[in-house]
C-alpha cells in the first residue's frame, strides 16, 4: 500500500496493518496521547491485534484476564466510540512520507533510538514517536536534564535558565524542554551557543513550528539535534496534548528542574509527573515576593524537590539515586482572573479545548478534534453550557452549532 492511497474503509484490512511499526504508527493518530483505554487494548492484544478490533467495526470483543471485565469491556466500547471517527483518511505511511520528507522517522519502542526510561511510565508510554532531526534520541537523552518553567518568565528566569543550560551542555549533559516561550526557548538556545546537545518535545506534530515564532529555534535543534512528539505529522497543539506531553519530558530525562513558574503554571505538571516517576526534582527559588518563583517554592514545599543554584548543584541530581515519590496534596486556591479553559480537566478540558472560538462547530466535528465520542461530547457540552465555556450558536443540517465561551465570574 503506497503513503498516497486512503485508508480503507471499517472492515477491510490494509497490508501494512499487520506490521507492529505501523500499527503504532495509526494509534497515535487514532487515540489520543494518555488514553489508558487504547493503553489497555494495546497491552492485552499488541497494537496489531488491538488495530484490528477498532478496524473490524463489529461488537467489543472478549479480552482475556482483567482486562475481559464487564467495567473494562464498557470503557473499551466508548473507547471504540472515539477511535473510529478517526479511521476515515487514516494512513499512517502517508504521515511517515510527510516526516521523510523533513529528515524524520518514526521509532517505536524496538528500536534502538527509543529512550529506554519511557518504560517507567508502563502502559502510558506512546505507542511510537516522530522523531525530527540529526540527533540520535535514545542516547541523547540518556544523560539529560530537563529544564521547564513559565512561558512568561522575568530577566531573571532567563537568565538562570540560560546559565543552567549552558553549564549543563558544557558537562556533556543535554538540555530537554519544550520549545515554548520563556524560560525554554532560553533553555534551548543557550545550549545551543556553547555547542551542547538539546532536545524539543513537542505537543504538536513535528512539521509544525509551535510556537510560529520559534519556526528558526526549531529548525536549529531539529538540524542539531532531535525533535520529537507522540503525534503525527500535522497534528495540532492543545492543552490536552500539553498536559500529557509534559510526561514524555518528565520520563525521558535523567532529572528535572523547575526554573520559574507561577503557583499553577504548566512546569508544575511535569513537576509531578517526574516525582511520581522517582525522578530527580530540583527547583530555583526566586524573591518570596514575586509571583513567577510561587510554583518553585511550592514544588519544594509539596514534592520536595531540592533547592539549586547551579549547573553543579544540579548535576548532583543526575547523579544521585532516585528517592521516593511525594503524594500532591489537593490543589491551594489562588485569588486573581481565571484563565478561559481553568478549572477544568479530563474529557471536559478536551471538549473545550476541541471548542472553536469564533465560528460554531457541529458535535461530530468537536468530537473528531477532541478524540471522543459523540456521546461524551454531548454530556460534556452540556456541562460546559452551564459553567460558561460553551454556548450554542444556531445550527445546520448536522446538527447544533457549538463554540467556546469565556467563562463566567
């Protein structure tokens, strides 16, 4: 089957399918990054076996041991709900030509360029990943630091970041973080100008520039060295896809240290993810006084990361063993203006952030664009309706019209 052709239809069997690579390849465009359901599938039959059963089109199958269990065959149901939307154009060689064509390649876990620490996340690790770039990943990562923090970061944020970086990347260590503003674009570029290895995880597909304008930052570490994402080529950046991709980074590395960030910034998800995974958590305390170090000192004070000042304090994190995880206490309440999409998580937070906000858009779309099933979609804008992050604004032959709202209060 060549990259051109379309994907056939519920039922029929592409050639390919029965290779693991490529049956890897289709989830991560099927199911949605952190999808335990599809996790599950995947672990109890192999992602071939697994493909076959969304293909098939037919009623849940019997699964053996307890993943056969009457709670768990409903959740694959609605899981089969939300993958199957997704068949229609799908074809994975077609996305490995788009990536061939940018220098990439897709590797999954039997290569030898797959980090080997992404088996510490179990059956949360991506089936695959687009990997874009010069670098070799897998050992690239090998000894790493991963440095994360606000995209609205002070002089001062940057200006630790980037000595951080750079006092890393001259030890031997490679810098990894996300390509964002702030504190890891200057993460990035730092290590860069002392000729360091550094790594981009991305929440987007890898043909993509997230954000626009670090299009040349990207292109940089991508001619270096690697840039990597669990989606495919073309696919788009959401907070869902933030939120889990900030566990790739967490998993992936050998430490991770939290720059700068506010009381509830992003970091502070890869924070907890690595101090669940038992890894090396340190953290740079700022002024008490300002709001960009709260999330540092709070990441001290409930994951008990450990206070550094430099490039060898935090080099003795990469080197030391791993301590025992700190349970995360329910989340303090902050005074201050809500962001549109906060306070919401799970399949609402994807809703609505599958939510266009200018132009309405019928369920069936929403529920492509968020993964989900038309029915979960339906409950969920009906929730969404009543704490003010959707409205409905008319309707046309599919259906009701639905967009995002800016929320009340």
């Amino acid at each position: 089957m060549s990259g051109g052709e379309q994907f056939p239809l519920p039922g029929a069997t592409p050639a390919w399918a029965a290779e693991d690579r490529w049956a890897r390849a289709a989830w991560s465009r099927l199911a949605e990054p952190g999808d335990a359901v599809a996790a599950a599938l995947r672990s109890a039959l192999g992602p071939v076996a697994a493909l076959d059963v969304v293909l098939a089109g037919t009623d849940v199958p019997v699964l053996p041991g307890d993943a056969g269990t009457p709670r768990a065959r409903a959740a694959l149901r609605a899981g089969l709900d939300r993958w199957r939307p997704r068949l229609d154009g799908l074809d994975p060689r077609r996305d490995a030509e788009v990536l061939g064509r940018l220098g990439g390649r897709l590797v999954v876990p039997a290569d030898e360029e797959w980090p080997r620490r992404l088996a510490d996340l179990g059956d949360a690790a991506p089936p695959c990943l687009w990997v874009r770039g010069a670098g070799a990943l897998g050992p690239l990562v090998e000894r790493s630091v991963a440095l994360v923090g606000s995209r609205a970061a002070s002089a001062y944020g940057e200006h630790v970041a980037a000595d951080l970086a750079a006092g890393l990347a001259e030890r031997g260590v490679a810098v990894v973080s996300g390509g964002a503003f702030g504190i890891d674009a200057a993460a990035h570029r730092a290590a860069l100008a002392v000729g360091g290895a550094t790594a981009a995880v991305l929440a987007c597909g890898v043909d993509r520039a997230y954000p626009a304008a670090h299009e040349a930052l990207l292109a940089r570490i991508a001619a270096e060295h690697v840039v990597v994402a669990e989606q495919p080529p073309g696919a788009s950046p959401t907070r869902w896809r933030f939120l889990e991709r900030n566990r790739l980074i967490a998993a992936a590395s050998s430490a991770v240290v939290v720059v700068e960030a506010a009381w509830r910034s992003g970091a502070l998800s890869t924070a907890t993810r690595a101090a669940a995974l038992l890894r090396p958590l340190g953290a740079v305390p700022g002024p008490v006084t300002s709001s960009t170090s709260a999330g540092c000192h709070r990441v001290m004070r409930e994951l008990a990361a450990t206070c550094v000042t430099d490039a060898a304090e935090v080099l003795e994190l990469v080197d030391a063993a791993s301590g025992e995880a700190v349970p995360v206490p329910p989340e303090r309440e902050r005074s201050g203006r809500r962001r549109p999409l906060a306070g919401l998580e799970g399949e609402d937070l994807r809703v609505a952030d599958a939510l266009p906000v200018r132009r309405g858009a019928p369920v069936v779309s929403v529920a492509r664009a968020a993964g989900l099933s038309e029915r979960t979609v339906l409950a969920c804008l009906g929730r969404l309706a009543l704490s003010g992050h959707a409205e409905e604004v008319g309707a046309d032959d599919r259906g009701p019209l639905w967009r995002r709202a800016a929320p009340r209060g």
